[in-house]
C-alpha cells in the first residue's frame, strides 16, 4: 500500500467511525469500542486531560484534589483562594480509568496528594526526566517511564517537547518554578496532537510547532501570575502568537479558571480571539467537556 493510498484509507475512516459511533452507541459492546477509539481530548480541571487517541486512552497532569484543599500560591495573584477553585466535573474513578499517565511537570496543580494515591500503581507513567521519575517512583509507583524524543506507547508515538515556564527574568527570580516539558502524540490513524505543557510562546514551542505541524495544539493559557513578574504559563497574547505560527491548527485552551493565580479568564479569552479575528481556529472548553479531534 502506498503512502497516498493509505492516508486516503484512513481519511475515509476517519470520516465514518465519528458518524457510526454517534448513530449507535451504546448498542452493543462493538459500537461502544468505536466509541471508545474515536480520538477525543476532555477537558477535566486545570491542566488536567483525558485524551482518547490512537485506541489508547491518555491521562495527562492528574490534579485531582477535592476543591479548596490547599491554600492559594503564595505570592502570587489571588492566594487567598484555596485551590482547587472548582470541584471535578466527573467522578474520580472514572478520570483514573485509563491507560497511561503522562506528567509533564511535578507542581501541585498537576499531579497531586489525590493523583498519588488514587491512582493505581502499576500504571504506566510517563515523567519528564530521570528526576521527576525517581520523585514518582518514591510515590510507590512501578512502571515509571522518562518520555524522550522517540518515547511510544501501544502504536502512539509521544515525543517530548521543551517549554518554558516563565521568561528569563521570572525563572531567575523563582526559580523553582524549574523544569517543565510537552508532549507530541502522532499515530498513522490520527491528526498529530501538541500538548504544549506549562509554557509560554518562546522558541521551544515555535520549533515544536514547525518540526512537527501539529493539527491540533492543547495551550495552558490561564495567565497565571505571580506578583510583580510576567506570567508562568500562556496568556490571550501567546495564544495569539501560536495562531500567527500555525494558522491552521485548531488551538484548545486549558489551565483556566482552577487555581488561584490563573488571572485569564475563559470569557476574556474568547473575546481577545474574537477580537483578533481567530476564534474560528479556538476552543475554550468548559470542565468536562470533550472535544473530537
Ligand atoms: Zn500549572
């Protein structure tokens, strides 16, 4: 089979497994494995995803703290509201039903007290270096894995993206705000996905938008903030900036309204991309709320 013919195969699936699936599911254990296999990305709270994809289904920066267990950041915008802002849209046991983890980052507000001991511990886990690793394995976890640029899990290629968390001048003045990475999924059935972790627009995320021309980009873009430095993650502006460099990308905005310091909000977001005239190529899921690929 030739590349042409094969990816005219699979555009043609692609096309009639959502169709087939939506018509009746629930009918039978069949129709609810099509279901199943139909790539989605769920929003859950903060940067927590479910993503559905390439038959395997993802959990990504597990918080799954009740809301208002711990105490705002200190120092930084809004620390007297305690965090989780918000409950969980779904129960726990049906956000830990997955496959893998993937944790691109060891702060609070993506793998937590809840995650640790919710979650079962032969897992596989995917950390982002032999640091974090060890810190998740000390948590009692087995099959601790260090996701690379040629990392795989049943047919999905993940690939490791760098960010960073904050300018040059914020991780000088915090820093342990430390190291954070993002995650490339591709399989020969699916669009290619970027998730971009805890970033903000910088050269890791132009070269990982241009090395892999994702179609679909996952962007923490809460704004969240520390008093008197620029924001740790996205903003309306480095949303704006991922648009300019992959104009046709569908762009799904997370990491908002879950935390004390995420000073955008999902509203504001919309209107900026309005205004700016990409609100066509974004989404703004609301917790619990999925998204076909
Ligand atoms: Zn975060």
């Amino acid at each position: 089979m030739t590349d042409s013919s094969k990816e005219g195969f699979l555009i043609t699936r692609r096309k009639t497994l959502p169709a087939l699936s939506m018509g009746i599911i629930g009918m039978t254990t069949r129709t609810s494995q099509a279901a199943r296999q139909q790539a989605t990305v769920t929003q859950i709270r903060n940067a927590t995803l479910r993503i559905n994809y390439g038959g395997v289904r993802f959990l990504v920066d597990p918080m799954l703290d009740d809301q208002g267990t711990s105490p705002g950041f200190p120092g930084s915008a809004n620390s007297e509201r305690r965090n989780p802002l918000v409950p969980l849209p779904i129960p726990v046991t049906d956000i830990i039903d997955v496959d893998a983890v993937i944790v691109t980052h060891l702060h609070t507000d993506h793998w937590d007290g809840k995650a640790k001991a919710r979650l079962g511990k032969s897992l596989p886990l995917f950390a982002q270096n032999d640091e974090d690793a060890a810190a998740i394995r000390e948590a009692g976890f087995k099959d601790v894995r260090v996701l690379t640029e040629a990392s795989e899990f049943n047919g999905v290629k993940l690939v490791k993206t760098g960010g960073q968390h904050g300018t040059d001048a914020t991780l000088k003045a915090v820093p342990r705000l430390g190291k954070v990475c993002g995650v490339v999924f591709s399989h020969p059935s699916e669009k290619t996905l970027y998730v971009a972790g805890d970033t903000i627009w910088n050269g890791h995320v132009e070269q990982a938008i241009a090395r892999h021309q994702p179609e679909v980009i996952v962007l923490n873009a809460g704004k969240a903030t520390f008093i008197g430095l620029d924001p740790i993650i996205m903003g309306e502006e480095d949303v704006r900036a991922v648009h300019r460099a992959a104009p046709k990308a569908t762009l799904i905005a997370s990491h908002m309204e879950a935390v004390n310091h995420c000073i955008l909000s999902r509203a504001d977001l919309r209107a900026f991309a309005e205004r700016e005239g990409f609100v066509a190529n974004l989404r703004v899921p609301a917790d619990g709320e999925a998204i076909a690929l």
